[in-house]
C-alpha cells in the first residue's frame, strides 16, 4: 500500500527539480525525505529516481505515481472545499501573496473589508513577485496569488489552476512636474537620452519597459533598476530620471510628479489566481469579491499629457 505522504514527497521532487529542494518545500531533511523515497520504491518494486549528471529524473513508473498522487491531492483539496461550502462559513486562514502596488492599496483595504464582514477568516499576506508567488501556489504554500500581465506578454496557463481577471491597470511614464510642460505631447524617442529608472530586465515589468522603448526607435539606458515603485517615484521626482509606472500608484504617492500618457495607452491586466480544487472555497470567493469590489473603487491619478510614438 502506497502512503500519501511518499507520494507527496515523490511530487514535490518533480516540481522542485532535486531531492534537497523538495526536503526544503517539505521542512524535512533531505535525508528524511530520501528515506520515505526509498519506502515507496521498496513499495513499488522498481526505481522511482534516476540520476541524471549532478541531479536526479523520475523514471517512467515514477511518473505515474506522480500523477496519481497530483490527482489525490486534488480531490482531497476538492473534499475540504466542498465540506466547506456546505457548511458556507467563511472562517480559518487564507494565505494571500501579491506583489508590491497591490499591496499599497487595493489588498489592504481588502482585508480590511473582509474583518468587518467576516471577523471568523484570518488573511495572512505575503509580499511575492508573480513568478515565485505561482511556485508557492502550487507548492500550497498560499491558497491565492495576484499576477500580473502586460502588453505582448500574456500568462502562461498554469495547469490545475483556475484565473480570474480583475482591473485592467494603466501604464504612463512619471516625470519631475516642472519637467512635463516641456515633454507633453513630445515623442517618446526625444527622451532616447535620458538615463531611466527601470526594473530589473527580467522581471515582467523590466521586459515590457524595454520593448516599449524599442518600439519606439531606441534602447533606454538604465540609470537606475530598482523594483520598489516609491522608490521610483522619488527618483523621478528629483528629475534625475523618467520611470513607467503603474496607476495603483496613487495620488498620495506622486507629489512633485507629474504623469504623462503612453503610446498606445498600454495598460496591464491584473488576476487572481487559485488552484482549481479551491475555487468554490467560501474563503477565496469572499477575498475575490472583495478584492474586485476595491480595484472598482481605485481610481488611477490622470495623466497631464501625451507622450505620442
């Protein structure tokens, strides 16, 4: 008889790439969890693991275990979701990871509607980019993740997982606002020269600032590559740079700034996503509704000119 716990393990192995990685998901010791790999290929009465150079593969009868034990952990998370839904309390712990301009607005004043309405759930939030943040959703690590997707760049989908869109988020470029009366309406490539603030090149943001450039005739130089938008904004403010920026961005945040359109008027398309077996979970449908109710409620500061390609 297989055990659940050895087959989980076997998964985590796959999904992490190595043997210590998988421990480390797992809070065991890799040689913990090497022992409960060899239970289960004493179990199965063949190899599991193969080592491949450095690292290890599994082997074809490892990967129908695999797939049987992604199966069981699904219908078991189905099991609790629907138990749950019967009994149609919205209570215990919810697990949420977003990334940074969410966090300055949209998911607090979630939170804080879900306290009053449901004081029974507790949100554990966890500041991640999109990438890590999808490895910790399926390690289970968070019950829901917010994600981000920009122009010429759409997610990928991420099987046993269910999506939900939710605000569309304008993309402008901040300059200093005694800057802006010269630069409204002047083409992006005028601006060719300037040294600007980017985030780093592979980060979703970092690649669509670049392409955004280089569709329009020139590749900016970074001057500054930093991922904390506040930080941005500042840098920005003091003229030393122009920088993109997101509307979640508020008001209160761009004092001294002055926000200039796009070409194209290019904007990025915010989600959420769950895994499948828990979309019908009263826990993530009250967090969605509520966190849709506050991306209708944020109004993104307007833009004082045009920046034409």
């Amino acid at each position: 008889m297989f055990q659940l716990t050895h087959l989980i393990a076997l998964a985590e192995v796959q999904r992490t790439g190595s043997v210590t990685a998988a421990a480390h998901a797992l809070n065991f010791t890799p040689s913990a969890l090497s022992q409960q790999l060899s239970r289960l290929e004493a179990q199965t009465g063949a190899p599991v693991l193969e080592r491949v150079g450095r690292g290890v593969r599994l082997t074809p009868e490892g990967l129908v275990l695999v797939r049987h034990a992604q199966e069981i952990q699904a219908r078991l998370e189905l099991a609790r979701t629907e138990v749950a839904a019967v009994r149609g309390e919205v209570a215990g712990v919810l697990r949420v990871a977003s990334f940074q301009t969410l966090l300055l607005d949209v998911v607090p004043r979630t939170v804080q509607a879900l306290a009053g309405e449901h004081p029974a759930l507790r949100v554990d939030l966890v500041h991640r980019e999109v990438l890590p943040a999808i490895e910790g959703l399926l390690a289970h690590d968070f019950d829901l993740i917010v994600g981000e997707e920009f122009p010429g760049a759409p997610a990928a989908v991420i099987e046993g997982t269910h999506r939900e869109d939710f605000l569309l988020d304008p993309l402008r470029l901040a300059v200093a606002r005694e800057e802006a009366p010269a630069l409204d309406g002047a083409r992006l490539a005028e601006l060719a020269g300037h040294r600007w603030v980017l985030d780093p090149a592979r980060s979703p943001m970092g690649q669509w600032a670049r392409s955004h450039c280089r569709a329009a005739g020139f590749e900016p130089v970074p001057g500054f590559e930093v991922t904390d938008p506040l930080l941005q904004v500042q840098l920005a403010r003091t003229g030393l740079s122009p920088a993109f920026l997101p509307g979640l961005v508020g008001a209160e945040h761009l004092q001294g700034v002055s926000l200039l359109e796009l070409p194209g008027r290019p904007h990025r398309r915010l989600y959420s996503l769950a895994r499948t077996a828990s979309v019908e979970a009263p826990a993530v449908l009250a967090f969605r509704r509520a966190m849709n109710a506050e991306a209708e409620r944020s109004t993104p500061p307007a833009a004082v000119g045009a920046v034409r390609a």
